[in-house]
C-alpha cells in the first residue's frame, strides 16, 4: 500500500469524530483542553503535516495523548488517560 497524504476531508471528518467522542464522554466543549485540542486539529486540518503531544485535561486529572497523522495509512487517535499523581 502506497502512503499518500491525507486530504483535507479525511481530516476534517477525523477531527470532528475525536472532538464529538470527547463530548459525547462528558467533556465540556468550553473546558481549557477541549479549547486546545480543537485548536491543535484546525491547524492540522489545515496542514499537510501532522501533530502529535500531549494535553492537559485538569479538570477531569486526565491528559490527552493525541496524535494527528500526515499520511493515509494511519487514523487520527487520541488516548484519554488519568495523570497519575505522586
């Protein structure tokens, strides 16, 4: 299989399915993190590169694993985890 670019469509539909899977999970769409992370996908949307990091979700002791692909042979992903605290 040949990796080609996404395009701007398959982003935008990966995109609004992580932010809409967030919501649908009890984030608030006007928390910090949430604000952020749609941020970090309207650039990539965007871009014709890709994004991966980590944001914090402080309010729900959670932090965001996301990682946001170039290619087309790899989907948008993000993990929710709990932060662990010492």
């Amino acid at each position: 299989m040949v990796k080609a670019i996404k395009t701007k469509k398959d982003r935008l539909s990966e995109g609004i399915n992580i932010l809409k899977q967030l919501r649908d999970n009890g984030v608030k769409d006007q928390s910090p993190g949430f604000l952020e992370l749609k941020a970090k996908i309207s650039e990539w949307v965007s871009s014709e590169g890709s994004w991966d990091g980590n944001i914090d979700f402080r309010e729900y002791g959670r932090v965001a694993e996301v990682e946001l692909p170039k290619y087309d042979n790899k989907a948008a992903g993000l993990n929710f985890k709990v932060k662990k605290v010492f």
